[in-house]
C-alpha cells in the first residue's frame, strides 16, 4: 500500500492527515487511547513534549552565514508579512471585538504571520534563484508560537508569564545555537523534521472536536484566500523595494503547515484562549491547505510576469537563476510541515 503517496497529495498532508485522525478519534472514541503508559502519552496529553521536539528541530534551521543582501530582503518580506498579519489582528481585536466573519484575532495572526517555510525554499529553487531561497533565513523567526505571543502581550491582549515564554524560545534558541556551531547537527536535526510533525499533529487533533469544523471550516478557506492575498501583494512590494523580483514574496504568501499548533500553545500559556483555540486551530489548518494550493499559483504568475520583463529589458537577469521548472514540478505536498 502506497499510503505515504497518498497523504503526500494532500496539501500539507503530513500534518493535516494526523490532525484529521486525532480530531475523529477524540470526537467519537475520545477515551480509546486513554490507557496509561506509553500509549497515552502519544495521545493529546503528550503534545507539549512533542511541540518542544519541534521547536527544537524548527531552531536548528536558523543560521547567521548568510550574506547582508539576503538578509536585508529576507527580514523586509518578514516585517511586510508579520506587519500587515498584527496591523489586520489589532484592529479586529479593537475596533471589531475580536471577531471578523468569524475569524478571531488569534486565527487571522496566526495563519496571516507565518510562511510555509518548506513550501517556499521548493518555489524560489524552482523558479527564483539562490538569493530568493537565502532570504527564508530571517523568515524562520516566524516559527512556532514565540512570536505571536511577543505580539499579544505587547498589544495586551495576552497575560503569558515572560518565564512561559522563555520557555517557549529556550528549545529554539538551543537548536539554533547548536546548528550555527555545527553544521553536521543542523543536518541531522533539519532533515529529521519531518519524522516529528505527524506525531505533533495527531496529538494536537486529541484535543479538538470535529464538531468545531462545522464553525470554522468557511471561515477558514476565506482566511487561506484573505492570507494569500494581503499578504502575498505586501510581501510582493517589500521585495520589489529591497532589490528583489516579487517571487520571494509571491512564495512567502503561505499558511505554515505547523502554525496550526500555535492556537493551543497560546491557550496552554493563556487559557483566556482555551474556548476560541480549537476553532482557531481547524481555521488556521484550512488556511494552510488553501494557501498550498494557491501560493504556488501565485508565485507561478510572478515568475511568468518577471520572465516577460527580462525578455523585454525591463528588468535585469538573476545571476544565479534557476532553470525555468513548471509549478506541477514543485514538490509541494512533500514539505508540509513548514
């Protein structure tokens, strides 16, 4: 049975097939895991154990040898993407009380402010070139819930103890330290990823109800659709003004498969947040499977559009661009989690 082909073609598979599983059996069997020992500890009581393994992994991908350029391109496209997602939360949170059509100040921060990391390294390879792939190193900051805790905090919409937050950043912060010390390690730990994201989504889908889906589920492909659009022409422009084409940018308008895992991290740390997480959690992951579908899209139409510019002298050639690959070569169902 090819069954790892089959949730490869799911977008973002890795993470929504376990998540989908883990919500079915906690509506309809939510005690059959519930045993004890090893086997419970694989149910939703072990998640935080497996987000702090991710969190880990997620940090040693986080280096500083990279080149000023790059890093000035990649840190406008993260303070376009993080900017336009808290600027759109902040004012739902104030002037809308909490709720746009449904979507909460924690669901639209959350799917609008991180990029689908592994789906943006596979669309800059394919279509943009070394300097479009580099400008993800600033962009990583994005990962997990740190941020978007700094931003609740900061804007008072959030009461997390700063020890709860060190503690979310301490494995990052050791994965990256490790990584940048050592090459082999940020390898190992890098490429392993993939094995840790189903077991986080299968315990974090313990812990929501697939009547929730029914609330969140419209809501949800609207974010994915409200995500590539406002954050993609941001991020397009950001790009541009920094010296780049707009594919890093058209490329960096994804939902990041793992930032479904955000809303119950907040709501571990706040349980102000227990009631809107697991809705906030079903509308983040339809982000992510609209995004997966129409970020390359997207990014597919830039690529074309700068090809066109180049041809007509509009626009000077990359110097290390890649060869023209059509979108369907794009392994996106293979890098999920990101």
């Amino acid at each position: 049975m090819k069954i790892l082909k089959a949730i490869n073609k799911v977008p973002g598979g890795l993470m929504v097939v376990p998540l989908f599983i883990g919500m079915v059996i906690n509506t309809f069997t939510p005690n059959l895991l519930k045993i004890g020992g090893f086997t419970e500890a694989l149910s939703g009581v072990g998640y935080p154990t497996v987000l702090g393994m991710f969190l880990f992994t997620a940090g040693t991908k986080m280096t500083l040898r990279t080149a000023p350029r790059m890093l000035k391109r990649g840190f406008g496209i993260l303070l376009a993407k993080v900017g336009i997602a808290t600027g759109i939360a902040l004012s739902v949170a104030y002037f809308l009380g909490g709720d746009l059509f449904g979507l909460s100040t924690l669901a639209l921060l959350v799917a609008m402010s991180d990029t689908n990391g592994g789906m943006f390294l596979a669309l800059t390879s394919a279509m943009g070139d070394k300097e479009d792939a580099g400008t993800y190193v600033p962009q990583s900051i994005e990962t997990g819930p740190f941020l978007t805790m700094i931003i609740l905090v900061g804007a008072g919409l959030a009461n997390i103890p700063w020890m709860t937050m060190v503690s979310v950043i301490a494995p990052i912060f050791a994965g990256a330290l490790l990584a940048n010390l050592d090459e082999d390690l940020r390898e190992f730990f890098g490429s392993h990823e993939p094995i840790i994201v189903p077991f986080m989504a299968f315990t974090l889908g313990q812990n929501i109800n697939l009547m929730n889906v029914l609330t969140g589920g419209l809501p949800g492909v609207a974010l994915g659709i409200m995500t590539l659009v406002v954050t993609g022409i941001c991020c397009i422009l950001a790009d541009k003004l920094l010296g780049g084409s707009g594919i890093a940018g058209a490329a960096a308008s994804s939902t990041a498969g793992n930032s479904a895992a955000v809303p119950k991290a907040v709501a571990m740390a706040d349980p102000s947040y227990a009631a809107i997480a697991p809705i906030a959690t079903v509308q983040v992951a339809a982000s992510v499977i609209v995004t997966a579908v129409l970020t390359p899209i997207l990014t597919s139409w830039m690529y074309n559009r700068v090809q066109k510019q180049r041809a007509a002298g509009k626009m000077p050639a990359a110097a290390a661009s890649a060869a023209p690959k059509p979108v369907a070569a794009v392994p996106v169902s293979a890098t999920p989690a990101e």
